[in-house]
C-alpha cells in the first residue's frame, strides 16, 4: 500500500467538488476570529474539532455555517482560499474548482463583493506563485428561496465573467431541484455552466430532476443514481460526470464504512466518477486522503487511479486545449 501511497501523492489531478467554506481549518478559524474580536463557542482547536462527529447532513451545516461566521472582511475570503490552493498544490492537483456560498455571507450583511473579491485575488496569486488553475462556481443554499437565489444570482452579474458555473447545495431533503428550475433556466440563458448536489441524502429521483430541469454539465455526489439501473444507464449515455466525496460520505454515514463505498462499482458500471474533497477541514482529510481512503478500502489499483484522475481533468470546465495539457502531464506520469 505504501507504494500506491506514493503513486497517488506524486500523482496530477483535478478537485472539482471543494466547498472554500468547507475547507476553514480551526488554526486558522480562531486566528481570524481574534483578528475580528469575535468569540467562538468552542474554547479552542481541539475541543472544536472533537465536535466534527456529525449523524447527519444537517449537524454539519449547523456547524459549516457557525465557522463562517468569523469570515468579515476581504483579508479573510482571500486568507482560507489561499490555505486551500496551498494545500492544494502540495497535493499535486493542478486544477481546483471552488464552490463558495455568497449567501452564507450576506445574510449576515456581508457584502457580496467582499467575499468574491477575496477570493478571486488569492486564485490569481496562487495561479501566478503556485502555477495552480482555479475556476470559482456559486452555489445556492437549496434550504431559502429560489428568489434570494435569483437575488443572488443578479448581484453575480458584475463579476459574470470571472464565475464559471452556477451550483446548488445545502440541505438536500425537503428542497427538490424544481425548487429552483427558473433561476437555473435563466442562468443558463445568461451563459453559465450548471451543477448540482442531487442523489447524496435525497433519493434518486432528485438526480432525475437535476437532469431534466436544471439541464446539469455535472452531477454533484449522485451516490444513489446505483438504485435506479435506467438512470445510471442514462448517466453513462450522456457521459455525465460526478464528483464523488468518500470522506464525506463516511463522515456523515452515508455510508457507514468505506468498504462499502460504490465508487468502485461505480466506475466498473462505465460512470465517469472523480474523487473529491467537499469539506475537508470538516471530513477528516484532502484530496490525497481521499484517494488513499478508498484504494486501501476497495483494492483500487493504479489502473483505476489512472482512470479517477483523467475523469477529474475531463469532467472539469476549462478549455479544451487545458484539458489535453494536464491529461498529457498524467499519461506521462503513468508511463513513467
């Protein structure tokens, strides 16, 4: 195992489901917190992370969504993106594609421009000192309205050429995808790339409905698509892509162990799956980790690596002539 730990570490690949928020470490969290001269429920890094045991989605959410609480200023939205390409590039990942949830922010009364000035200043740092790409993808939380999402969606306007797709995520059961078929519909009007979190806590059926009325480029988790054989025969027929987050998965027990993880089987059913993080601050490990967690559990080889990371730059949303460059560095490495 060792040998494919190295293999999996000096490896290139692509993050396409990384939530900024969801990668807020506690070092840096209370850091920012006494910068602000805000006090935090927990008394420090180890009692706050002896509360990460979530039994559900939403016991996380309540947590995600206290930790953001502490991000005020731009210094702060360019301060944990930073930390992640950081951490991102260590990890041999040439390209990332953040998820960031504006609403989380100015509901609060943080300014919109705020939260995507910070973050679009540390990808252009880290593009220029790290050589790490990064594309930034909005997402709406499902759990308020598809009109603070069209309001959402307006205030993005400005910045309309440097946000790449639009998402939707935050509590899944109880908020279908045609909550939010018409904004989805005018964001693609408006020229953006749609994705979504659909088939993670809720039923297959949500994943059905991403497809037909929010018309997704990618599938977000998707997990449960395997109880629906026309629908993963469908999924394989479009070649949609879907970001998978074993570490995640496990955490909030959606599955209960990794060996029962369906990644596997997955790709042997001909889905086009890419491993991820989503939030690793919360979830107990990067991108690496992830990769690691699931070679030991169901016996991938390097074959199968291979294949998970050439669907990562496949799946992503840069260019053509992008994608062959970074495929062109893996099947060097592979051959090497």
């Amino acid at each position: 195992m060792s040998n494919l730990n190295t293999f999996i570490k000096k490896m290139p690949k692509a993050e396409l489901h990384i939530h900024i928020e969801g990668s807020f470490e506690p070092e840096l969290m209370f850091a920012i917190a006494k910068r602000n001269n805000i006090n935090l429920k927990h008394n420090g890094v180890k009692e706050l992370k002896s509360a990460y045991w979530f039994q559900s989605l939403q016991e996380f959410l309540d947590i995600y969504y206290a930790g953001a609480d502490v991000l005020i200023h731009k210094q702060d939205f360019y301060d944990i993106t930073m930390a992640y390409l950081r951490k991102a590039h260590q990890e041999n990942i040439l390209h990332a594609e953040l998820f960031f949830d504006p609403q989380t922010h100015t509901s609060r009364g943080i300014d919109f421009k705020t939260v995507i000035d910070g973050i679009l200043e540390a990808m252009k740092d880290a593009k220029e000192e790290l050589g790490i790409s990064s594309l930034l993808i909005l997402s709406f939380l499902r759990h308020l309205s598809e009109e603070s999402a069209f309001n959402t969606l307006e205030q993005a306007l400005a910045w309309k050429d440097q946000i790449t797709a639009i998402g939707l995520d935050s509590t899944e059961i109880g908020n279908p995808p045609q909550k939010f078929e018409k904004v989805f519909q005018k964001a693609k009007e408006l020229g953006f790339k749609t994705v979504a979190h659909a088939g993670e806590e809720g039923p297959a059926s949500y994943i059905w409905d991403s497809l037909k009325l929010l018309h997704i480029d990618r599938l977000d988790h998707g997990n449960r698509s395997l109880e629906d054989e026309n629908l993963v025969q469908e999924l394989v027929k479009r070649d949609m892509a879907l970001t998978i987050c074993p570490l995640s998965n496990l955490k909030l027990q959606v599955v209960k162990q990794m060996e029962l993880h369906p990644i596997k089987r997955m790709l042997d059913l001909g889905l086009k799956v890419t491993v991820n993080s989503d939030d690793p601050a919360y979830f107990g490990g990067y991108l690496n980790a992830n990769f690691k967690a699931i070679t030991e559990s169901l016996d991938l080889n390097k074959q199968d690596l291979y294949q998970l990371a050439r669907n990562s730059f496949e799946a992503s949303f840069v260019s053509e002539q992008q994608k062959k460059e970074m495929i062109q560095q893996l099947d060097k490495y592979f051959d090497k």
